[in-house]
C-alpha cells in the first residue's frame, strides 16, 4: 500500500462522516411522511437523493482538492459538499428550509451553494459540467494554480452538455477533472438500456483526454486516479474523465419502490461497503482498530447531531422574503 496512515485516516473519516450524515438525514426525512407515504408532508418536504454508497468516490477526489478549487454536483450532492469541506450547520439547515442555511432556505438539498468552498449544485441532470470547464478557461485566463471538478451521473454522460464541455475542455487545454459516478441506473434504466459504450471513460479518447476506470467502492483506488488527474491539471496538461463504478445503497430518491432491481442485487453490492473497505484495508496494515473506529463513528455521529439541532432551532424565513433575491 502506497498511502500513508494520514492519508487514510483523512479519507476514512470522510467516509464516515458521508455516511452518518445521509443515514441520518435518510430518518428525519420520513418525519411526518408515513404511514403513506406523502412527498409533500414532513419536516423536509420534497424529493430527497441521497448518497449512501457512493461515498469512496467523493472522498477520494476532494482529498486533492483546496478550498478555491471549483466543484460542480449534482441532484446528489452531499457527500460531494461533505468531502470538499462544508460546515454542517448552513447545509443542514438548508436542506430543512430554514433561513440559516446557505441559501435563506430557499435552494433546499439539491441547491446547495457555499462560496466559501467554491462549491455549487443543481437539479439538471448535467447541469455543472459546462459550469465547471467556464470556471476551469477562468483559472486558465488568469494563470491561477486551481483545477475544476465536475461530478455527474452516467445518465448525464448521454446528455449534448457533457460532449461539448469535454470536446471545448480539450480544445482549450483546461484544468478540468470530469467525474463520472456510474451507479449503474439513470434513475430505473440500467446504462446497457441507453449507452452504446461498455465504458464512458471509452468517450475520453474521442475528444483527446486521458480516462480511467476505477472502483469506486474502493477509496484507495479513487485517491489515486484522482490524484493523477488533479497533478495534470496543476501542471497546465489539461483535462481528465475518471469513470468511477459505484452503487447506491437507496432508492434513486426516497420512496423509490426499486421494482427495477435484480433479486438480491442490492445486498450483493453492500458486499462491497466503501466503509467497509477502507476500514478492513487500513486493519491490515494496524492503522485502524475496533476501538478506534468507534471513536470515529461517535464523533461524527455527534458532529451530524449537531447540525440537525442547529437546523430544527432556525428559523424559518418569513414569507414575504419568497420575493427577496428573485430578478423582475
């Protein structure tokens, strides 16, 4: 094993924190939704797309990323606004609505944006891969030492977005890293239904680009596509599609009823638990043991705890600041 016990530690308490945060949130969501399940109802009304699964994949690419490093996501962006650094109170209290979140309570979970950390999201489906290679030809006209980073959905890899941003991202030499979390569905529709290629990192070649595939339940294997990709685009050598092959544990949104699943496909991939993973890999080397690995469990635990009381003692903003912030 290459990495240090630092690194790994880092990485795994991303991890971790990733985890305990969208199981928690995967609770609170269904207060006031059930016994039949109503969107509308609840302390978080709306739709929910959580990242329980995934959370190797964020992790082992924000590890090389600074605080002024852009990052694009998606519909399903905590764990990537976990890993890049958050503070946890404005991001839970946004995603209960509250004013004190980042956006007054008016962007909920899958508008998250936090200046601080150079950090956006949004519900179009491939929405933030043009946006990151705008915010990579900034760095590059400016002669800033700063990469882009785009996360995105194998769905959204069929989109026009993502082949005019890789082929300008090329053309222009950019610093731009483009992630690709194949979790295997575009909401139901598994990717041999509507992509032509095994791979999307396949489509690198088309538009002269470097990619990889890696295994994105594995963090170890993230951590280090990434950090190539990350040190080309610091060096001025352009851009890269890291395709990572990952599962999520949940529902493409809660109350998913998951009809499109095969039997038992679910408890085959939690087989392959990132936490798990990490974990076993750093006990063998004796960097990790039982004890202190419930350690990490409760202070992050804690941490999470901490922001959802934050987030339920907030205020809600006052209806008639709908009309502030809103262009005439």
């Amino acid at each position: 094993m290459s990495l240090d016990k630092s690194t790994l530690l880092g990485l795994y308490r991303d991890i971790v924190l990733i985890r305990t945060f969208e199981e928690r949130l995967g609770i609170i969501y269904y207060e006031g939704k059930l016994p039949a399940f109503d969107i509308a109802a609840g302390i978080i009304p709306g739709e929910m797309h959580l990242y329980t699964g995934q959370e190797a994949v964020a992790a082992g690419v924000c590890a090389h990323l600074n605080a002024d490093d852009p990052v694009t996501s998606t519909h399903r962006p905590h764990g990537h606004m976990i890993a890049k650094g958050v503070d946890l109170n404005p991001m839970m209290a946004e995603i209960f609505g509250k004013k004190t979140g980042f956006c007054q309570g008016k962007g909920g979970h899958m508008h998250l944006f936090d200046p601080s950390i150079h950090f956006g999201c949004g519900g179009i489906v491939g929405g933030g891969i043009p946006h990151a290679v705008g915010a990579a030809l900034a760095i590059k006209m400016r002669k800033q030492n700063r990469v882009a980073v785009s996360f995105f959905g194998e769905g959204a890899a069929n989109i026009g977005a993502f082949h005019e941003s890789l082929n300008l991202a090329s053309v222009w030499n950019l610093p731009c890293v483009f992630v690709v979390e194949d979790n295997l569905y575009a909401i139901s529709v598994p990717k041999e239904a509507s992509t032509s290629v095994r791979s999307n990192a396949e489509r690198g070649a088309a538009y002269g680009i470097p990619a990889v595939q890696v295994d994105g339940q594995n963090a170890i294997a993230v951590y280090e596509a990434a950090q190539e990709a990350v040190a080309r685009a610091r060096r001025g050598e352009g851009p890269t599609l890291i395709e990572a092959i990952c599962y999520r544990f949940r529902g493409h949104f809660e109350g998913d009823a998951e009809g499109y699943l095969a039997e038992k496909e679910k408890e085959e991939w939690k087989e392959k638990d990132p936490v798990n993973i990490l974990g076993n890999q750093m006990k063998e080397q004796g960097w990790l043991s039982d004890s202190e690995a419930e350690a990490i469990q409760a202070e992050m635990t804690e941490r999470v705890m901490a922001a959802e009381q934050f987030a339920r003692e907030s205020p809600y903003p006052a209806p008639e600041e709908a009309l502030d912030h809103v262009f005439a």
